[in-house]
C-alpha cells in the first residue's frame, strides 16, 4: 500500500507547469515554479550572497575557462534568462 509522504516543502519546481494546475496544487498548500523563476526568487532574497557565490562559482570555473559574462550568456542559453539578466543586474 503506497502511503503519501509529508513534507515541509511548498514549492514544486518543474518545466512542466502544464502538469501542475493552480487549483489543484491549492489543496496542498503548494505552488509551481519554473527554474528561472525560482532562482530568480532565490537571487533576490539576497542579492549580495548571490552574487558572491556567483563570483566564487566562476572563479572556479575551468574546462572551459569562463569569464562571468560568458557564464551568464551559458545560462540564458540553458533557459535560466531571467536568473542570469538579474545577476548581470548585480555585477
């Protein structure tokens, strides 16, 4: 018998908003979100921190060596575009 499991969680992150309606999701106390979106939230809890360990990230970048400008376009590309034009905001 499959018994459903709490959690603490009230965000589901996913592409695939299709697959979890508003309503439905309401019943649970939870919303969906895409990636972007979510990091985006995330970014401007705080920004500085953000920005940091964004700093930190490409610093330690290697194969390939990036520059933080070339790292921001990679993620724009991998669909993170309002995630990356907020960090870019920052720098």
């Amino acid at each position: 018998m499959y018994l459903p499991q709490q959690t603490n969680a009230n965000v589901i992150v996913t592409n695939n908003l299709k697959g979890f309606p508003v309503n439905y999701l309401k019943g649970f106390g939870l919303i969906a979100k895409t990636p972007d979106d979510f990091i985006a939230d995330i970014i401007d809890l705080n920004p500085e921190t953000a920005v940091k360990a964004f700093r930190e990230m490409v610093l330690h970048k290697r194969n390939p060596d990036l520059n933080q400008f070339e790292v921001l376009n990679k993620l724009r590309k991998m669909g993170l575009k309002d995630s990356a034009d907020y960090l870019h905001s920052q720098l």
